[in-house]
C-alpha cells in the first residue's frame, strides 16, 4: 500500500485547553473513523489543524507535539484571524452558503479570501515538505479547494485525489462567485475529484463547461496536458460499529428507560448540527402542523430534537438558533400541558454510544435538511436499528436520499406533505417497516465507510500514473524547431493563430499576426502552409497576397502561391446539403443565439453565443439527428469548438499533409499545430519524425501542448528571432 498524506482542515484529533489539563480528544464523525485505518497502515502523514494551541505551556506543547508526531499528525496552526477569515470567513460565510444554494447568506463584500488563499498556500507548502515520491495525496473539502492545483504547481507527478464532502451547486449558483475561476482550477490540480452524487458531478462539469470552457468526456476533463476523473463516490458509515453499539447492554437499558419515559407516545427523532441547511424550523413546523390538524396525536408524540451547537461565531448561526428556540417555545406553548410537552430540545452533543441509544428508541426519524451533501445520520440511525424497525422520513435534497430509497422522502420545504409523511410514518404497518429498514441496512453496511475509502484510493491509485514527462511544453517544441535544417509549417487558424470571436468575420488577422507570418515566409529554409476550415474567398482575402500555401474547407481546395488559381480536390459531391440545411436551420431557430454558415461544400452550425450548457445539449441532439439522417450518406459530421460541422466525406486535413509533404526536400521538419478534432487528421497523417502541437485543453495526439494562439505565436516569434 502507498503512503498516504491525507489533508484536511481538522485533524482526526482535537486539544482541549482546560483550566491547567490538556487533552488530545479524537474526533468522532465518519471522517476520522473511515480513515483512521488506512492512515494507520499506510504509515503517512494526516496535514491539518489541531485547534487553539496557543494557550498552551511550553512543556504542554512539546508534550503534545510528541504525540502528534508519534500518530503522524502534522499539525498546521492558525492564528486567531485566520480562524476568523479562513474558516469561519471565506469557508463557511461564503463556500459553504454558496453550495447549499443560500446566496443570500453571502456578505456583499469578499473580504476574506486573500486569507483563505493564503492558508491553503500553508497547506499546500506543508504537504509538498511531506512528500515522497510514490504517494498518494487526498484532500479534503470545501476549506482546501485550491490545495490540488497548489500542490500540482510544487509536484507535478503526484498523484492527487480531492473529495467535496458538501453538495456542489448548480452551475447557476456557482457562477455567482467573483472566484469561481480560481476555485475551479484549484480543484483540477487532482487527478480524481470525488463527490457524493452523480448530480454534483453534473453540477461540477456544467460549471467547468461555462466557466472554463472544458468538455468532461464521461469521467474526464483534460486540463493542462494531463487527464482529470471525476466520479461519484458516496460516503458511509461505520455500520458495524453502529450496529454493535446498537445491542450492547447499556445501550438497550438507556432506550428501555428513554421508552418508559415516553410512555404512551411515540418518539420522533432529529440530530443535526445547528445550522440553516438541516431545515430544523420547517421540520418543527410540520410537527406542528400535524398536531394542529390531527387533534387525535395531540398528547401522543415526543419529538427529541438534538441540536449540536456548530460555527457559534458567525452570525447566521445565532440568528438561526433564535429562531428554532423560538418555534420550539411557540409549539410547546400551544401543545404542552402540565404533564408534557412535545418537543424535547437539546441544545448540546452527545458521543456515539447515546446517539446508538436514542436512534434505537426511536420510531419515526427526522432527517430534513434543505440542503446536505450526504447526510451521515441517517445512515446511522439504520444501521442503529438491529431490531428492523423504525422508519425513516428523509429529505430528497440530502445527498443520502439516492441511494436510501426504501425511506419515505419529502421535499423539506413543502410542510404540508412533510407532516403527511410524518403521519404515514406513524401509521405505517410492522410489515412494511421491516422491509423498508432490512432493505435500508443492507444498502448502508455495503457502502460502508471502509468500502467508500478503498472505493475512492482503488480509483486513484488504479489511475495510469502521471507522467508529465510525456506532455511536453512550447519550449520544447521550439528547440526541436531551431535546431532542423528545413521547416515546413501547416498551421491551423481559429483558435491556433488567432482567439475565438462570437462570429466568424470578427476573428479576422490583427497586424501583429500578418507581420508574423511575414517574417516566417521570409526564414530561410521555412515553408509555411495555412490549413483552415474557412471558405476560400476568406482565406484569400486575409493571406492572398502572402507566399505561402492556403487551404480552405478543411483541404477541399487549395493554392500554392499567389496568383495562383484555386484547386478543387476532385470526386466530391455536395448533393447531401441540401437536404441537411433544413435541419441545421431549424436548430438555428430553435436555440437563440446559434446561426448557420454556408460554405461551397459544408455547412456549420455555429452555437458560441448559446448558453453552454444548452448549447452543447443541442449539439449533442444535432449531431445524432445529422447522423441518423445521413448514415448511407457520404457525409461526416464534426463536432468543432462550439461549432458543429458537416461536410463531404473524404475531405480532411490530413489529405494536405501528403499533398504538402510530396514537394518537400527529404529531411525537411514538418510541423503541425491546431487545436480542435479537425486538425487531429493533420497529425494522424504526419510522415515520421514530423512535429505536432496542441493549441489548447483538448483531448490531442499532438506531441507538444501549448495553451492557444497567445503561446502558439511566441513560439513562432521565437522561431523568427533566431
Ligand atoms: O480550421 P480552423 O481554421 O480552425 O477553422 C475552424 C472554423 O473556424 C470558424 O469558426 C470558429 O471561429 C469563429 C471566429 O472566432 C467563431 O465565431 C466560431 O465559434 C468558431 O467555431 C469558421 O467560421 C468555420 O467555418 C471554421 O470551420
Ligand atoms: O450529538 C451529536 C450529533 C451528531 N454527531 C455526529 O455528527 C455527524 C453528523 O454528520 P452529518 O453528515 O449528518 O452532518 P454534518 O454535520 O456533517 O453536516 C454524524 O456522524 C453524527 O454521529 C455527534 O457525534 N454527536
Ligand atoms: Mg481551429
């Protein structure tokens, strides 16, 4: 097994300053639990924060300090304000209102992110001093979510994995966030991004595809040379745990009392954290209302609400806790009597032991978050439930709710239906309660936490290795370049030599590149050829009067030198376009924003000003609908960037590499450099020895890589300094 250098913000242990004692207390949670064994045999490093030390004696801190470093631990400490601006700031007043759609919360002004950039920077340093070669990095949530790209930055072989432990938003949520662009990156330093449903997968690759313009192709993005998996990787519990607490003695004699305290009642359960997102009020409400329209449950119902207090220092969180005080005091003071009230409010935690015990005593559980990334409790509470019984009412918009689906869900913000799923829960039958809770268990003690992190490490570390190695730079390119006697240059235009523009007659040349190409037909021994899918009469307006060779349409016509009269490759039929110009334009009218071009023996559905999105769900539809029609047809069907185009089958770039190639004195370097699927048939064709360069993000079996026209035109500068 690898070494593993976990990183999280919160190591699995906590130190508890008490008037003059120190204690090293282990964090329960499913987190620590699921990954204190791996950590353990991996014999690596687990990177995070210990809490407060800085109250601490010289001599109490060396002490504890032995301990860490016996367990591994590496501690990173905050200060005060960082505290205040990393975690509390920018992580939970911003991130983490953000993720669960709650853009209201966000303060108006980002103030603290230079913090938290700051500290991931910590973060990313000290793990980076951990490392050796042959380990595997895991991070850890919302707090560190620009540690991968940090740590690809100082080590660029390693494996990473990143886990989102909360929900990822919808890309129109996400692209609300001034550093949307900044976080995004950060994540794609990994190698496996891992969320807990595949909508969040959904949602994280929308976002990558409106805000950085990249495609996921199934599981993988490519970003910088190298490839990116995301996948969905639902976290569990440790069920077996739970389940033996469940039927310890102890445990069963604190539900028999819990029970005889309830006497003649049943017990609604909740346990959350206090925050916004576990929907405490709108749960309290349905309780109510189930009280207020069924008078019969009035006297009879004991709803234990814990509420573990959580993040005290940001403001929300008070308010939140006024407000649920509040409601309970309202309820009670309508539904209480001298005897009872009906709901039991705990505003404190309690260890696993008691949270065994009262799932296990209760009938009906309350999970409702309005938003949760998985929900962990309610896994607990199944796998609490060795006897089959009880039944769970959960929120269909916790992470859980995918994969926990023998338990009654509800929308958590329709109270009405929310207290009719209480009520169901109440009167539903022991038959169908054990067969819901068996299938429950089973679901939960076999994704339990152990399957999650050998689910995820087996993903990562069965991932071909990086080799960086193989991708290689401009620079590179450029030496390879310098060094050959004679060059001939095939280069692509849009997106290669010139950025995208939203419509085709705007991406015309600029003077810095007509005096670029100038010099470069000028260098000695240097052929230079322009290989385009643009209409002809483009090409020869822009370049007619440079010597050098155009080739329009994707190579369907060509001209060597100017003057020359444009040559029309021979048996290509365009008989088809008038039958596929319909579709295309129906599509142009159907997604605003989208148009057609007409060339002599193509056409292209251009969809740049579309909502991405949309935009690449209707590309999809286009292209199978063009497919499906002219399947016997010599036609083919490119997917381009942002562009769909069909044109004459037969017609590609690779056939003007061997019309150039022909001419060319043996030992002449042919280069290649394009950056969408059209220009990947100029490096298919390539005679050996011959160089290809990838402008761009894309999947390629280009060679070199260089970022788009910006880095491809210093390169070629730098060919014509020299
Ligand atoms: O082979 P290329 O030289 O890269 O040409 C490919 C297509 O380029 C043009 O469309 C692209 O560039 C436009 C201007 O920036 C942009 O508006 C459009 O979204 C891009 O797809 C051209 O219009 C097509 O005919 C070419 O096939
Ligand atoms: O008094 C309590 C209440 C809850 N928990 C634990 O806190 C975790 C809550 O995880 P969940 O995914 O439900 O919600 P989160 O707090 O992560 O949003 C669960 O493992 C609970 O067992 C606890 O230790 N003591
Ligand atoms: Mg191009």
């Amino acid at each position: 097994m690898p070494r593993l250098l976990l990183v999280s913000n919160r190591l699995p242990v906590t130190v508890k300053v008490e008037k003059d004692s120190v204690a090293v207390v282990r964090s329960a949670g499913g987190l620590a639990t699921g990954l204190r064994r791996p950590h353990e045999r991996s014999g690596g490093q687990w990177i995070g924060w210990p809490g407060d030390m800085s109250r601490l004696s010289e001599s109490q801190r060396t002490r504890v300090e032995e301990q860490f470093a016996e367990q591994r631990y590496v501690p990173i400490h905050l200060t005060a304000s960082e505290v205040s601006r990393y975690y509390e700031g920018y992580s939970n007043r911003v991130l983490w209102p953000l993720c669960h759609y709650m853009l209201d919360r966000i303060p108006r002004q980002d103030r603290d992110w230079e913090v938290y950039r700051k500290v991931n920077e910590r973060f990313a340093d000290l793990t980076a001093k951990q490392y050796q070669p042959g380990d595997t990095i895991w991070v850890h949530d919302y707090q560190l979510m620009l540690v991968p790209g940090m740590l690809r930055e100082r080590l660029p072989e390693a494996r990473i994995g990143y886990f989102h432990h909360i929900p990822f938003p919808s890309s129109e949520i996400f692209r609300t966030l001034p550093r949307r662009e900044a976080l995004l990156k950060g994540l794609l330093g990994a190698d496996l991004i891992g969320f807990h449903t595949v909508s969040y997968v959904r949602h994280f690759s929308g976002s990558l595809l409106r805000q950085l313009s990249l495609d996921t192709d199934v599981d993988s993005i490519m970003w910088q040379g190298r490839q990116v998996r995301v996948g969905a990787f639902p976290m569990g519990i440790d069920s077996d745990s739970f389940d033996s607490l469940a039927k310890e003695v102890s445990v069963l004699e604190e539900v028999a009392s819990l029970r005889r305290t309830a006497e003649g009642q049943r017990i609604l359960l909740g346990i959350d954290r206090l925050d916004y997102t576990k929907g405490i009020p709108r749960r309290l409400l349905a309780v109510q209302r189930l009280l207020e329209r069924e008078p019969a449950w009035r006297g009879r119902l004991r709803f234990i609400q814990v509420a573990v207090p959580s993040r005290t220092q940001v403001e929300a969180y008070a308010t939140y806790r006024e407000q649920v005080n509040e409601l309970v005091g309202r309820i009670n003071g309508q539904y209480g009597s001298v005897q009872n009230v009906p709901v039991h409010y705990l505003y404190r935690s309690f260890n696993e032991k008691q949270l065994a015990g009262l799932y296990r005593a209760a009938d009906v559980m309350l999970v409702t978050p309005v938003r949760d990334g998985m929900n962990l409790v309610a896994k607990e509470f199944c796998a609490s439930r060795p006897d089959e019984d009880g039944v769970l009412v959960l929120s269909e918009l916790a992470g859980a709710a995918d994969e926990l689906n023998k338990a009654l869900t509800v929308n958590p913000y329709d109270v009405e239906s929310t207290a009719d799923a209480i009520e169901q829960a109440l009167e539903m039958g022991e038959h169908e309660r054990r067969e819901r809770m068996r299938a429950l268990r089973a679901q939960v003690k076999a994704h339990d936490v152990h399957w999650w992190v050998s689910h995820f490490l087996g993903r990562l570390q069965g991932l071909p290795s990086v080799s960086v190695r193989d991708v290689k730079g401009g620079d590179e390119a450029l030496e390879v370049m310098k060094s050959a006697e004679r060059l001939s240059l095939m280069l692509d235009y849009d997106g290669t030599l010139v950025g995208f523009a939203p419509r085709p007659e705007l991406a015309a040349p600029d003077d810095a590149l007509r005096e670029l190409l100038a010099k470069l037909v000028a260098r000695p021994n240097t052929t230079v050829s322009v290989v385009s899918g643009r209409p002809k009469e483009t090409l020869e307006s822009w370049f007619g009067t440079l010597p050098m060779g155009l080739h329009a349409e994707h190579g369907l016509w060509s001209r060597s030198r100017p003057g020359d009269a444009w040559r029309m490759l021979d048996g290509v039929t365009a008989e088809w376009k008038d039958a596929a110009r319909p579709m295309l334009d129906e599509f142009a009218a159907r997604v605003p924003g989208s148009f057609v071009e007409e060339k002599s023996a193509s056409l292209a559905w251009h969809y740049r000003q579309v909502d991405p999105e949309f935009g690449a769900l209707q590309s999809r539809e286009l292209r199978l609908k063009l497919a499906e029609t002219f399947a016997r047809r010599p036609v083919d069907i490119l997917p381009g960037d942002k562009v769909v185009e069909v044109r004459p089958h037969g017609v590609n770039k690779g056939r003007v590499v061997d019309a150039v190639t022909r001419q060319l004195s043996p030992g002449t370097l042919v280069v290649a450099v394009g950056d969408d699927r059209t220009d990947e048939d100029m490096f298919a064709a390539m005679p050996e020895g011959g160089l290809t360069i990838h402008a761009g993000n894309k999947p390629s079996r280009a060679t070199y890589r260089v970022s788009g026209p910006e880095e491809v035109r210093k390169l070629l500068a730098a060919l014509v300094e020299t």
